[in-house]
C-alpha cells in the first residue's frame, strides 16, 4: 500500500530538512522531496501530516536486556513481543535482544526463543541476538553471574553462530581461546565487541586487528584509564577503528565522560545503547538479572554487592541526555541511535538513514524530543496523540 507523509522536518545524516514529504510503498521509502501544496491534494492514497513534527529514523537498540518485567534470558517469545511493543513507544524500530552470562543451556534456550522471533514481533524489529558472556573476565564482571563464566569454547560458539541468530559477541580478548573465537566470528559476519575485560592496550589493539570492531559499554567492566597503562579503555579510545557503546543515563558514566568519548571517537565511531533490564518502564524495586537480585531505587540498578546491573533507561532518553551532556543538536546527537549502529550492524542499506530504498522506519519527535509516534515498515505502530494523522 501507498502512503505519504507531508510537512516533516526530515532529521538525517546529521542534518534537519524542513517541510518534507516521505512517499512510502510495500514498507520501503520511495522517495524523499519538499513539500508544496499539490503534495496531500494530488496523492490518492494514504496521507500522513506531520505539522512539522521531528521526523528521524528509527532507533536502534544493539544492547538491551529486557524491559517492563521480561528480559530476553526469560527464553519466551511472549516476553519477546513485551520488548518489541515497549520499544516502539520510545521510538525505536529494530533491536538485538541481549543475553547474559548463564548456564550453555540457559543461554541455548533464549537463543532459540530469538531466532523464532526474529522478524516476527509485532513492535519493534528483533534483529538477532547479542551474545554478553559468557567468555569474559572474573575481575571485571559487574553484574554477570561468575557462577557460569567461561573460556570460549569452540563447540558452543560455533552452535550458536550456526543458528544464523548471533550478530554480536560481546567477549574478553585477553581469554585463552579469544583469537581464534574473532577470526571465526568474523569469517561468519558476527561482530566482536570487548567488553568485562582486563585487555591491556596491546591486546585490544591485537584484537582489532582480528576484527573486534566494537568496546561494549566503554568505560563500564574494563580495566580502566591510566597515563602508564592505557588498559583496556584506552585501547578503545585509540584504536580508530573500535566503536564505543555508551550508556548515557547519568549514573554509569559522568556527563563529562560522555562528552569526552564523543570528542575523542566523534559522532560516527559512538554509539547509544540502553543496556536496559527488566526493572525499565517499572516501579523502584527488586528484579532478577542472571540468577542473581537486582535492588531498583530511584532508576538505579545494581546488585547486592553495589556493582551496577544494567539500567532503566529508554533510548529516546539516552538521545535527550547526550544532547545535555555535550551541548551538541538534536540532528547530531540522533546518529548515534541511528546511523552509527547501522553501520556497525552492517545494516546500512535498509536501516539508520531516510533515502530510497530503506526500510520504513522511522520515529516521529516533537519539539521537546519526546515521541510523538513510530512507524515500522511503513505502518504507525505508536502514536501518543493524532499529529500523524493516522
């Protein structure tokens, strides 16, 4: 089915584009060109005003949990489709559901739940999955359970890529086995993200080389920053070549942190994520991550032993945020929910960008950067009010 969608400030590739119009057909955008009078007036089928409304593309979630009480671990494809619709209503049209250290069957489980899923959800698109641990290091564990960490093993990776699921591996780099785990990710299209780590500067660099293209939630369960051993968060910072996931919910970074990463990765290399668990979109209180007890106050999560447990934040949120911490513009700032994870994802060509040809995706914000709808393949699928006309 056609439809159009008129009057849009278009907000794409770093830029806004004022008093746009979006043709949409089958779910794929068509074309993209200014407004005019004749636009609505000439157009025969399906008419969406914006009225001026923000109009970016959709958000990309490469790291989270779960939300509103599910987490992906849950192995359940309703727990899936929570996600998915919750998801929507922050604005964000595709996601990687994110596993955590647990038993090889626990893991499998979930696994087999996001394959089933896959493209099947009614909200948000579910991309695959995205493998936290279990190969990651003891003394940089945060809130992964050490009850089941492990070196990588061949067999159980090599399963789960086999499954055509896995998109991203978070691991350790310094672990026994960690080389040749990149190569064959790599030769297999998944990416490698370090992350719970205590990888020297060499040895993230060494990775890099391999193929690790990504520094899960930088900053946060690495070795740390020092002017004689750059450690792990140094290499990350370095090496031009490894993507940056951060999480900009004011706890797990300092605002001057984020600004700094931005500086020094810039827009392109720096990605926003929610690292988001269960306790998102709920009240204060106590959850589960992992097998292990997660204490909610004031949207803040962590475990028994004060190591912080993902968090309750929404990306739309993570999006008005970063604008605070670095002063930068709606415009730019939205990239790196957008764009940047495409292009990391490898889904460039039908995700993170308004042109011919992508995916009709997009999220609709008002002037104060909040949601107003989603669109997802080219049907509203969240509307907080009726500016979308639909």
């Amino acid at each position: 089915m056609e439809k159009i969608i008129i009057h849009a400030t278009v907000v794409d590739n770093g830029k806004a584009f004022p008093n746009r119009s979006i043709m949409i057909r089958d779910g794929k955008i068509e074309a993209v060109f200014p407004s005019d009078d004749r636009t609505a007036r000439d157009f025969e089928h399906e008419v969406i005003d914006a009225q001026g409304l923000l109009v970016t593309p959709g958000l990309i979630d490469i790291h989270i949990h779960g939300c509103m009480g599910v987490d992906a671990m849950d192995a359940d494809d309703d727990a899936l489709n929570t996600i998915s619709d919750f998801l929507a209503s922050h604005g964000v049209t595709s996601f990687y559901a994110t596993t955590i250290t647990q038993t090889p069957e626990n893991v499998e489980n979930a696994l087999k739940s996001i394959a089933r899923q896959s493209g099947r959800t009614g909200g948000a698109n579910l991309l695959g999955a995205h493998v936290e641990g279990p190969y990651i290091n003891a003394k940089h564990k945060g809130a992964q359970n050490p009850d089941f960490l492990r070196i990588p093993a061949p067999e159980e990776y090599q399963n789960w890529i086999r499954k055509k699921v896995v998109r991203l591996i978070t691991i350790a780099p310094e672990l026994e086995g960690a080389d040749e785990m990149i190569r064959y990710c790599r030769k297999h299209e998944v990416e490698v993200a370090v992350g719970h780590s205590g990888a020297s500067f060499e040895q993230v660099v060494h990775a890099a080389d391999l193929g690790l293209s990504q520094a899960t939630h930088l900053f946060n369960g690495m070795q740390g920053l020092h002017h004689r051993e750059p450690g792990t968060v140094g290499g990350a910072l370095w090496d031009s070549r490894i993507f940056a996931q951060v999480i900009t919910d004011g706890i797990h970074l300092h605002p001057a942190i984020v600004d700094l990463i931005v500086k020094i990765k810039g827009i392109d290399r720096t990605i926003l994520i929610s690292d988001s668990i269960r306790a998102c979109g709920l009240s204060d209180g106590k959850y589960d991550l992992g097998g292990q007890t997660v204490n909610v106050r004031n949207g803040e999560a962590r475990i028994e032993n004060g190591s912080l447990a993902g968090s309750t934040l929404t990306l739309d949120q993570a999006v008005r945020n970063t604008m605070d911490f670095t002063g930068l513009d709606f415009e730019v700032v939205v990239a790196m929910a957008t764009a940047v994870p495409a292009r990391v994802m490898k889904i460039a060509g039908s995700k993170g960008s308004i042109k011919a040809g992508c995916d009709a995706d997009l999220a609709f914000f008002d002037n104060d950067f909040k949601v107003a709808a989603t669109m997802i393949n080219g049907s509203i699928k969240y509307q907080r009010n009726k500016k979308t006309g639909e």
